[in-house]
C-alpha cells in the first residue's frame, strides 16, 4: 500500500501520522522539515539566518564549546560545555579540532578568533551575531544550545533544513515543534523580498518519505 499519494499536500498532523505509519528502521529515525525559500542568495539582505530553541526539543545530544574568558569558562563548562576556554582553545580548533556541534564567543573574544574563519566558516560554525552564537551570557548559552537549541542558516539555493526531533517523539510534540519552527521562518521575511517567500515546505524522515506540507 503507497502511504504518499502523488501531488497532494498533507496538513502537518497527517504528514506526521504518515511518516509514524511508514517508519521501519531498526533506529529513532530523525524526523527532518526542509523549507524552500524565494530568496535572491546572492543579496545579503535576503539571508534568513538565526537560532531556534524547539518547544519539545531535538532530541539529540549537542555538543557545546564556549571560546570565553577564563571567568567566562568556568561558568561554561559548568553548564554543560564540552570545552571552553581562550587563547589554548582557540590553538587547538586551529591545529584541526573540530569535535562540537555549536561554538559559542563572548564579544570581547571576537578580536581573537578571526582567524578561525577558515576552520569554522566551511562548516558553518563561526560565531555571529545573527545566529545567537555570540553573547554575553555564555553560561544560559551553552544550557541553550545543548538542549536542542539549533542555528540555520538558507543554503546556495534557498532552501532550510533542519531536524525538528525523533519517529518516537509523539505526534502533538512534532507537530508543535514543525509548526513553530515555521511560524518562525514566516516572522524572518526580509522587507526586500516581493510576492511569495516559502515556495515549499516538506517533512521527512531519515529512512521515510519525503511529504509536501499544505502551506
């Protein structure tokens, strides 16, 4: 039996239903929401880049570190940072180290870590301002982010992915967390673009189907 019928869009609560239907891996699949923007890339006024803290969370474990000063880093690393610190920190994430998920920077810490642009920039990891990754307040960041706090950022052609939790969250936590996370995209429109700004939105799962979103 074809749980996805061909050219129709799904409200969330039945995309969720389906994709509950249609897990068979031996694994907590993560359950995935990817929205394609009508965005012009290459205007750097048109980014949609930012931080979300996901009511129900990710349900994933965030690998935290915290570029701070040594009062900073000691707060850090007793909220959950996997490591934190200056000068020594900022020497092993040159030298190759990329062991983490988020980077958190105190402002004061900018000045030092622009050479880490190279490392951390492919990978879109850099600390800034737009994704909530550099703050004063590092200790409430790093409780943040390793609680499934995420960033996104659009990609070359417009679209945001992101993981929204896990097959065994249940239905009404996915389908909060999917519906939120849009809501939030839509508060993001920058005032340049015209007409329509999400073009589509899907939801996935890592072994499932991918299902259009009645938007």
């Amino acid at each position: 039996m074809k749980l996805v019928e061909g050219g129709k869009k799904y409200s969330t609560d039945e995309a969720v239903q389906t994709l509950k239907k249609a897990g068979s891996a031996k694994f907590d699949e993560t359950v995935e929401l990817a929205v394609n923007l009508k965005i012009d890339v290459k205007q750097s006024d048109q980014q949609v880049r930012g931080s979300f803290s996901f009511p129900n969370g990710v349900g994933r474990d965030v690998r935290v570190i915290a570029i701070a000063d040594e009062k900073g880093a000691e707060e850090a690393k007793k909220a959950g940072a996997v490591e934190a610190g200056g000068d020594e920190l900022i020497k092993k994430i040159e030298d190759g180290w990329i062991d983490f998920d988020v980077v958190l920077a105190q402002p004061a810490m900018m000045k030092k870590i622009g050479k880490l642009g190279r490392v951390l920039g492919p990978k879109g990891l850099m600390p800034s301002p737009k994704s909530g990754t550099i703050l004063e307040d590092i200790a409430n960041g790093v409780k943040e982010f390793s609680a499934g706090k995420i960033e996104f950022r659009n990609d070359r052609l417009g679209n945001i992915q992101v993981p929204v939790g896990k097959l065994s969250f249940n239905e009404k936590a996915l389908c909060e967390n999917i519906d939120t996370f849009y809501s939030h995209i839509l508060s993001m429109r920058p005032s340049s673009v015209k007409g329509i700004f999400v073009k589509s939105v899907y939801v996935s799962s890592t072994m499932g189907p991918g299902i259009e979103l009645d938007i």
